[in-house]
C-alpha cells in the first residue's frame, strides 16, 4: 500500500483550479501554433497570386501603334486587376461587381416655335369678326322669326340651357315643347330648332322657344302638303277617329280628312268601326278639297280593286244567280258578288217577307255602270213570265215589244 495522504475537504477545490489553469494554457499553445502557421502561408498565397496576374498581363494584345491617342487613354486609366476565375478566387475576397452599362443619352427636346404677334393677331381678329357675325345673325332671326338650330346642353332651374353657335341661351319649360309626362331632361344632348325670343345685348344671352318652332314647322308642313294634294291621286293615310258618317284618318302633318261611309266599301256598310280600325293603315283617293285644305274627302273604296271590273261576268243582264238580302230600307237588297248590290222592286217582292241574309234567287234586268245600279228581279217570277205568254205579265215587269224583224 502505498503511504500517500488523502486529500482532504480543503485540498479538493485547490487540486481543481491546478487542472483548469493546466487546460487553459494547453488551449493557448495550441491557438499560437496555428497562428504561425497562416503567417507561413500567406506568403506564399501572395505569390501565387501576383504570378496568375503577371500571366494574365503577359497574355493580353498589345493596342495598335496607329492609334496613340487610345494608348495614352489606358496608360493614364489605373491598372485594375484582372478577372479571376471561381477556383483562382482567393478565400476571404470578394469578386468585384459587374460594370453596369453606361445610361442612353437624353434626346433633346423639341423647341417650341416662336408664335408670331402679328399672326396671333389676325387669328383673334378673325374669331372677333366671326362671332359678331353669328350675334348679328341671331339678332335678324329674331326679327325675321327664322328658325336656328341649338344644342341643348344641361337643365337649369326653371328650363334648359341651350348652346347657339357660341352663344347661350335659355329655353323656359313653358316653351319646350314636350309631351305631357315627358321629362325636360329628354332634350339633353339633341340638336333642336328655336325661335328666339328675346336678346340681352349687353350679355349677349338669348331666350329661346321650341314649342313655337315646332308650331310653325307643322304649319309649313301642312301647307306643302296641301299644295302638293290633288283630286283622284292616292294617298297614305292612318285612321285617327270613327264616327257614324265615316272615318277620319291622318294624310300627314297634321291634315285629316273624312271617308263617308258610303266611301268605305263598295258593299253596304252599318257601322264605319266594321270596316276600319283606330291606327289602321290604308290607301285612300282623294275626292275633293273645299275651303282652302279645311274640308278634305277621301274614299277607301276608290283605291281599292273595282267589283265592277272584276265581276263583269256577273252583271250580264239575264244572268241568274245566287244573291244575299243585306237590306231592305229602298226596297229589297240583295248582294250577288262582292261590292255588287243590287235591288228588287216592291212590287215585285215585298221586303217585309225576307231576312237578313237570307239567300234568294234573282236575275240580272239591268246593269248601269255609270250609275253603279243593278235592278233585279226574283227568278221564279221572271220566269212564270217567260214560260206563259197568255197570262198576264206581273205588275211591274218590263214588256219587249217585238218589232217587224223579231215577228219574221
């Protein structure tokens, strides 16, 4: 066994700090050797370094002798230090950043041209001349009462202002000229016609009417047109009104005229509203005009196809055919085509014995074609009269005298 003493409690914490100063200054030899050792190293980094830069200075062309000029423009420039590569990088230096391209040169602006005073002038004196032309003009429209037309710009309280040539004007609400329930701010943005009113001189404003524009526009469209009317032409026309004696319709601009009944259709018509309707277009022949345009007549019929014309074959007198009773006011009336009424005598058949359209049975007597009017007379009646030459003949029926040629 060995005779060491035991360290006791007092001696542990002294041992201890013996061991860490011994740690410390192990850690110290260790740092001052690798310190000698980079500084050995170095050197010869450096070296190596300033050969690859004399290699790369050998390997660049020399600049032509022509251009001496540029050879002093590089001798004068600081010699830089040529590009490494990644790998010839040495470790702790960074790579210089790439040139950045030089900024395009500013074109130079354009120089504004010189305005000339006199020019500038003249133009002013021009606009000057132009624009009390245009005043003068809208001053003679007012005493003249021709129409101008304006550009509705915005409404204002009270109306709307309107643009005239330049000039503002102010068009009342009273003088618009709108529909009932149609707002002012319709006439917003639309080019309209004016009368003018009234001129402040000194303001140069005006107070316009386009109520009393559109008054005399259809006062003169009403006027062109009855100067263009002529008796037998046709014409459009729209039905606007019935009434018992005919229709009214609408030639244009404000123009009505009257289509009788009896002008309505070549049948017999009851009630004008059977015929036409409100709003319906048609052709229609104008037939007379009397107190200067206020009284007009027009018929439906005389612009329709002629029955007389179409139905020729049926009004070959001593023609038996089938007619329909339509009336029995001037005695019995009976239709046989379309547009072709003609009518029994009462002495020949009393009107009071058919109904209306009831189908009958009649022969063709006579056909006036001027006077559009067909007699008729019932078939079993004309032909009793025929077949028996010792009775008498009815009371009413026409006689045919036979002369020397018929007795031979």
């Amino acid at each position: 066994m060995n005779d060491q003493p035991t360290p006791t409690g007092s001696d542990q914490p002294q041992a201890q700090d013996q061991q860490d100063q011994h740690e410390q200054h192990d850690q110290q030899a260790q740092q001052d050797q690798q310190a000698q050792q980079d500084q050995q190293q170095q050197p010869d980094q450096q070296e190596s370094q300033d050969q690859h830069e004399q290699q790369a200075l050998e390997q660049q062309p020399e600049p032509p002798a022509a251009e001496p000029q540029a050879d002093a423009e590089v001798a004068a420039q600081p010699e830089q230090p040529s590009a490494l590569s990644a790998e010839e990088t040495p470790v702790g230096e960074i790579p210089a950043p790439a040139s950045t391209p030089a900024p395009a040169p500013e074109e130079p602006k354009a120089e504004k041209t010189a305005v000339d005073p006199a020019q500038k002038q003249r133009e002013n004196e021009e606009r000057r001349q132009k624009a009390q032309a245009t005043w003068q003009r809208l001053v003679d429209a007012k005493g003249s009462g021709a129409l101008v037309q304006a550009l509705v710009k915005t409404p204002v309280k009270g109306g709307l202002l309107v643009d005239i040539e330049g000039y503002r004007g102010f068009l009342p609400a009273s003088q618009a000229g709108v529909a009932k329930g149609t707002p002012l701010e319709s006439l917003v943005g639309t080019t309209v016609a004016l009368k003018v009113l009234d001129i402040d001189e000194t303001r140069k404003r005006l107070v316009v009417s386009h109520r009393r524009a559109q008054q005399e526009e259809r006062r003169n469209a009403r006027n062109d047109l009855l100067k263009s009317l002529k008796v037998g032409e046709e014409r459009d026309a729209t039905v606007v009104r019935l009434a018992d004696f005919g229709a009214f319709v609408d030639l244009g601009s404000g123009i009505d005229a009257l289509i009788p009944a009896s002008e309505l259709a070549f049948e017999r018509v009851e009630k004008p509203g059977d015929v036409v309707k409100i709003g319906e277009q048609l052709k229609v022949r104008v037939l007379r005009i009397d107190q200067g345009g206020k009284k007009i007549a027009v018929s439906r019929k005389g612009a329709l196809a002629d029955p007389w014309r179409d139905h020729a074959s049926v009004l070959q007198r001593g023609k038996t055919l089938e007619g329909k009773v339509v009336g029995k006011e001037r005695g019995l009336e009976v239709e046989i085509a379309p547009g072709i009424t003609g009518t029994v005598s009462d002495r020949e058949a009393n009107p009071e014995e058919y109904e209306i359209g009831e189908t009958v049975e009649v022969t063709v007597r006579n056909a006036d074609y001027r006077g559009r009017r067909v007699r008729l007379s019932l078939a079993h009646v004309a032909a009793t009269f025929t077949s028996s030459s010792t009775s008498f003949a009815p009371l009413g029926a026409e006689l045919r005298i036979p002369t020397g040629g018929d007795q031979q």
